[in-house]
C-alpha cells in the first residue's frame, strides 16, 4: 500500500459521523472551576475536548443527548465546536449558543456557528446563532438573502429555498451572581464510529 492511500485512510476516519447537542451552567469562586462546572453540567467534563471550526460533516447523523453522552470514553480527545461566556457581575446576563444548519442533500456539509456575549436573552442567541449558521450555508449553497432582515423572515427564505431542510440550536443563558464567576456553555460534540 503507498504511502498517500494510508494518509487517505487515516484522515477519512476523523470525519465524524454523529453530533449531538448539550448545554450547562456553572458557578464557583474561581473561573476555572465555573468553566469545569458547566462542562459537568453538560455532561462532558470528563472529556479533553478540541475546539474545532463550524463544518457538519456530510451525512453526519444528530443524535439525542441522551445516546451521545453514553458513546463518549472518559479521558477521550473530544472535538467540539463550543460557545463559551463568563461573567463575575452581579445580575449580568450571560449567553451561549451553538447553532446549526443542515442541507437538504445530506452528500453536502452544513454550518454550525457559536454565539457568546453578554446582556443577550435565550431567545435572542438562539435566533442569532441559527441565523448565522444558515447564513453561512446559504451563501455556500448560492443564498443571498437581506442581512438586514429579521430572522423569522430569513429562516423563511431559507427553508422555502428547498435547499437547507432544517435548522436549530443548543441554548444557555444564566445570570452572574454576587461573589462568584457564573459560566455557561453550549457545545456540538462530534463523534466517530
């Protein structure tokens, strides 16, 4: 076997074939600990997790919460696309939202985008997140569509296109409390046969 068709092989097998979505908030005195707190809440605080860009692989299956948490390996290196926000602020409104758009034709890719800041509500980052990823999908696909509309507007165009057939988002939003760092995440968590 040549040496090109083994790197051929070998990369094919780090396109993940599922994804599913989880959330979380943390709290503690420490950032840090805020950060590990919130990834527990998600489920996935046992993982050594790889920040990775926004592409859905082809044919990538979205699985429940639920069955990816029992395929994960504690220790394992896991990759992600994850939003991340912080405060220390007493009452301010923190935000996190990873959104994700899908092609009709599954032989394509789609787009996840994360959103993270800061005086955002649920609704507000979930909209943007779908938005952005649907945009991006979109303009691959030969969309262009008014960045000045309304989401609601947008998500008509695309979806009335036949070209995207769905999208949706994993949300969390929590306020900072007196005294300690409040963290909240949401995170696509790719997997592999």
């Amino acid at each position: 076997m040549n040496k090109s068709r083994v790197i051929d092989t070998r990369m094919r097998n780090l396109v993940p074939t599922k994804i599913f979505l989880t959330k979380g908030v943390g709290r503690h005195m420490y950032q840090l600990k805020s950060f590990e707190d919130a990834l527990r809440k998600a489920g996935v605080a046992q993982q050594n997790l790889v920040q990775v860009s926004s592409i859905l692989p082809p044919r990538c299956k979205i699985i429940s919460k639920e069955k990816g948490l029992k395929l994960l390996v504690p220790g394992e290196i896991s990759f992600c696309v994850i939003a991340r926000a912080d405060t220390n602020e007493h009452q301010r409104l923190v935000a996190t939202s990873v959104g994700i758009a899908v092609p009709k034709d599954n032989s394509n890719w789609g787009y996840l985008s994360e959103v993270h800041g800061h005086g955002m509500n649920e609704q507000e980052a979930a909209d943007r997140s779908e938005d952005l990823a649907a945009g991006m999908l979109g303009t691959t696909l030969g969309l262009e569509v008014d960045p000045s509309k309304a989401w609601s507007e947008k998500e008509q165009v695309y979806k009335s296109s036949g070209l995207i057939i769905r999208t949706s988002n994993v949300t969390q939003t929590a306020k900072g409390l007196k005294d300690l760092w409040t963290t909240t995440v949401a995170i696509a968590m790719f997997l592999f046969d």
